[in-house]
C-alpha cells in the first residue's frame, strides 16, 4: 500500500498496461487488495478507469468475481464497473462467480443486477454453469431469485449439464424446482438419452433418479435440502467454504477449470455397459 501510495504521489500512471493487458487495477482485483483498488480508483495524477479490459476482454470486476474477493466486488459496483461486460469466452462477472462457486458475489451480483439471469444467450448461463460444477447453493440463490430452471442454450438445460457432469445434487434441485426431465437439447436428446451415450455408476445413478422422478411425477424421492433463506449464518459460511473449494487457486490460473468438472465421457471415468 505505501509503495503504491509513494509511486502515484511521483506520478505513476494508474492505465499502463503490461504485455497482457493487465491494469494495476486487474493485478489488485485479483489479488484481492480491497485498500489498493480504491487507492487506484481516487489518488494521483490518474484514475484507473474500472471498465478497463485486459486482452481477454476482462475487465477488474472479472477478476474479483471469479475469485470470490466480494470486498473488491462491492467496490467495483460502487464505481459503476459495467457487470454486463463479457470477456473472450462471452462471460460475465456473474457468469465466473457461478463457474466457481462463489456464492456471495453471485448473490451480491444478481441483487445489483437482476437482468443478468436473463436467458438471451446460447452459449451459456450463471445457472448451467453452476449446475456443471455442481454448486449446489450457487444454483438454489439463482433458482430463488428467480432465473428460470428452463433456460436452454446450445448444451441443453442445466438438467443436461449436471447430469453429464455428474452432480446428482443439482439433478435433484432441479427437478424440484420443476425442471421437465424430459426436457430436449437442440438435437432433440433428453437427459435419459445423453446419459446413455456414457454409462458410468453416477451416470446409472441420475437415471433412476430421474425416472423414478418421471413415474411418480413428485418430489416426494428427493432429499430434504434447506432454502438458502433459511440458512444460519454457520451453515452459509459453511456453504461458501464448499463452494469456494472449486476453482482457480493461484493468481495465473484464473482460467482453469474446476477439479471435479469432468463430464461423465471422459475416459477417465469408469466405462461399463449400462441399460436404462
């Protein structure tokens, strides 16, 4: 903080970027460096300029997203950073707070930004994004706060992505919010259809699952799971310690995917013959 503070007081420029389009902005969103944002935003002869993109088109509040920092997130959004703003990958910052998990800055997005949960996108969805990763109560905020469960994009529901993916979790959730399990991607395939092109034992698994759901026609075989409203605030932080375990862990892989995001066919998973 001195050093910065001591570098703008000899007039260091605040938008200067390195070879990669990083911003010192970018670099202290991501780090998390609440003090050091603001610092860039209000002192010295320049001001960082919040909707600045790196050349992955992320802007500051990309990087604070995806890494849960709701501290930076929560001043960015005071500065009026454009939260609409998607990067190379046609994500938003609610879109990577989804991705991995970060459950205060998804609800801290979507409170700010309700139009965010729109479903105007082929490509991809908070909701089927969660889903995928198997975020349990990232995709419970979304399903409350009103996204709707039958948003399709190019992949299907997010019924197809958690099911491919293997969270029986979120299938669950799903179907009692009201999902179709016989809802259809665009090559007209249901859930039940996908899963059979890779068997596997959690794949064997959401099958009975959803016939059982599709026979009976009610919730009455899902688990109990509690609303997010009615989570005490040691079982939320408990909640965000499960959801912030997935993810980017160093300041260079903001990128990478989660660790538990495999789709049920890949090779590593185990193959068998499996009849539905």
């Amino acid at each position: 903080r001195d050093i910065v503070l001591k570098l703008l007081q000899y007039e260091a420029s605040t938008n200067v970027a390195d070879n990669k389009g990083y911003f010192p902005i970018h670099l202290a969103a991501w780090k998390g460096d609440v003090d050091i944002v603001k610092i860039l935003i209000h002192h010295g002869p320049s001001h960082s300029r919040v909707n600045e993109q790196n050349n992955e088109n992320e802007t500051a509040l990309h990087c604070a997203a995806q890494y849960g920092h709701s501290e930076v997130v929560a001043v960015l959004l005071e500065e009026l950073t454009d939260p609409t703003i998607r990067n190379n990958k046609l994500e938003t910052p609610l879109d990577l707070a989804a991705l991995y998990g970060r459950l205060q800055v998804v609800k801290m997005i979507i409170s700010a930004y309700p139009n965010l949960m729109s479903c105007n996108t082929r490509k991809h969805t908070p909701l089927h994004l969660a889903a995928r990763n198997g975020h349990k109560a990232v995709v419970q905020v979304l399903l409350e706060a009103g996204m709707d469960v039958s948003c399709q994009t190019e992949k299907g529901s997010a019924l197809h992505e958690a099911a491919l993916f293997g969270k029986v979790d979120v299938v669950r959730i799903l179907l009692e919010t009201g999902i179709d399990a016989n809802i259809k991607d665009s090559l007209g395939r249901t859930v039940l259809d996908i899963l059979k092109e890779h068997p596997s034992q959690q794949s064997l698994q959401i099958a009975t699952l959803l016939q059982e759901y599709i026979k009976t026609g009610n919730a009455t075989i899902l688990e109990e799971r509690p609303s997010s409203a009615n989570l005490s605030p040691g079982e939320e932080e408990e909640e965000d310690v499960r959801e912030n375990s997935c993810g980017p862990a160093g300041l260079w892989e903001a990128l990478t995917p989660c660790n538990g995001c495999r789709n049920l066919g890949f090779p590593i998973l185990a193959q068998k013959t499996v009849t539905f």
